[in-house]
C-alpha cells in the first residue's frame, strides 16, 4: 500500500520510446524535479504530450524528444519557450500541433477507453490542414452535423505534480487552477505523482475531499518532492521564479548555453539544485503571478 518512491526509481520504470503525459500548463504546476531525473537519466525516443512550459524545451534540448504533441509551449510572461522554438525550427522533432480544446478531448478518450471523441474544436481551422491524419466525422441522427474525431491520447506514463499527498496514493491539489491533471492520470497507464507534502494517510474533512481530482487507484508512485515544481510555480505554496526562467530563456541565445544550464542545474542533486536555486527561504516567498 506503501507507494513512495525516489525520483529516480519513477525514472527508472519508464523507457524509451514511452508517450508521456506531462500535467500542468505553462509554468504552472510542471513535474520538474521528475523531469530533471529524465534529463540525467539515458531516456530517449520519448512522445510527450504536454500543455507545455519549460519542461517541453529541456528535453527538446537534451535531446530526449522524438515527437511532441501539444496545444502551446509557453511560459506566459515569456511568450514562447525557446529551447522548443529551436526544435521546432529546425524541424528537429514531429509535432503534432492542435487546438487545446482538441487535446482536453484527446485525454477524455483515453481516460473513457474510447478510440475517439467528437468536437466542433478545429473546424474552419488550419489545425486540420496541418494534422491530415485527423479525420471528421458525420453525426448519425441526420441532423448535419460534422465533427472533428478527435482520437485518444493514449499514456504509457502521466507526471504530475501536487500540494500534498498521502503514501497511498490520494493527492491533493490546492491551487486555483487545477486544470486538466485529472484527465492526464485518467490517460495513462501508470501515473507518477511528485508532492510538496507527504503524510502517512489523509483524514480528509469534505473541505480537503473536494480537492483530491482523482482516484489513488490511478496513482503508481509518489515521490516527496519540496520545491518540486521550480521555476513553475505551484500555488499556493509558492509562485514561479521570473528571474530563473529570465536566465533559463538568455541561455538558449549562447552557443552553448543549454550546455551551461546543465552543468550549474541539472548536472546535480535536487538538494544543490534547491541551493543553487536560492534555497528553501528565497523559494517559499516567491509570489504567485496575477492574470
């Protein structure tokens, strides 16, 4: 019943090859200390699919992504992730590019079973035009109507962080915007969850019951992770860091500066990234952005 783990044992169940989930959306709530394990970890060959935020342009950088599917890179206040703005430039990774609605109704398939779901997202767009593969499909009551097919995305493994949770396998996810990590659990195979906090077992009020978005029985792996999801932030225990990510962003103009980042920041433990990061004092008064 016990499911903690290390970051390094998650790591060490996935392959290459594997589609991935990410959970999050920009820099709001990324996985990153699980990501980092992948960069130092020989994982290759990877789809990743992903609202994605930096965790996209470092293993696009480190070479770890042979195809990305998403709805944006972004890092809000910085518009477009560069390390995947150079992927994608020069054609160094498949893509599959598609309305965000699109792929909320891709993750529903595959957490429904189902090969496929109808939407009006994409249509009169350049989305289908750009993905041929998508296809369309008529609706059988004679009413007229054309959909998108939307087909599943389909995980071998989701990555997801949380506020708090339990050795069992129940999370909690406090902030305002938890947004679509339910559906990314649902998706996959296997789920792996990093936590800011992790207690034995939960006694839950109906208050705190309303914020576990998903079942334990979904959750493979729970790694205590403080800090876990920095630069990103993971209110409401602490915001993003602007001045990291302002670094992170300079480095992919130097011609080596991907290198650089690796050699200060990945190329380490969790505990001298945090350090280096500003420890645990500087990250926990960092604010959370207002939109």
């Amino acid at each position: 019943m016990n499911k903690e783990m290390s970051a390094a044992d998650v790591v060490g169940q996935l392959r290459s090859g594997m589609t991935i989930g990410i959970g999050g959306w920009g820099p709001r709530r990324k996985p990153m200390a699980l990501v980092r394990e992948i960069l130092r970890s020989g994982l290759k060959d990877l789809t990743i699919v992903a609202y994605g935020g930096p965790e996209v342009g470092m293993l696009c950088a480190a070479g770890k992504v042979k195809k990305l599917v998403y709805g944006f890179v972004t890092m809000d206040a910085i518009p477009l992730e560069p390390y995947f703005r150079k992927a994608r430039e020069a054609g160094a990774i498949e893509v599959m590019e598609i309305d965000e609605g699109m792929f909320e109704w891709g993750l529903r398939a595959a957490g429904m079973r189902m090969s496929f779901l109808p939407t009006r997202c994409g249509l009169a767009s350049d989305v289908l035009a750009r993905n041929p593969q998508l296809k369309t499909v008529r609706s059988p009551y004679d009413d007229g109507e054309v959909y998108v097919a939307m087909p599943a995305l389909r995980l071998d493994a989701a990555l997801l962080h949380v506020n708090e949770a339990d050795r069992l396998g129940n999370t909690l996810n406090r902030a305002n915007d938890p947004l679509f990590d339910h559906l990314f659990a649902r998706a996959a195979e296997r789920c792996y969850v990093s936590t800011e906090t992790l207690v034995d077992r939960f006694a839950l009020d109906a208050a705190s019951a309303k914020l576990n978005f998903f079942e334990r029985y979904l959750v493979s792996g729970v790694v205590h992770a403080p800090f876990g999801a920095h630069p990103t932030y993971s209110g409401p225990d602490y915001g993003w860091d602007l001045e990291h990510l302002k670094r992170y962003n300079a480095s992919a103009a130097d011609d080596n500066g991907w290198q650089q980042y690796v050699a200060e920041f990945v190329a380490c433990s969790e505990a001298e990234y945090l350090a280096k990061a500003g420890g645990a004092e500087r990250l926990a008064k960092l604010k959370t952005p207002v939109f």
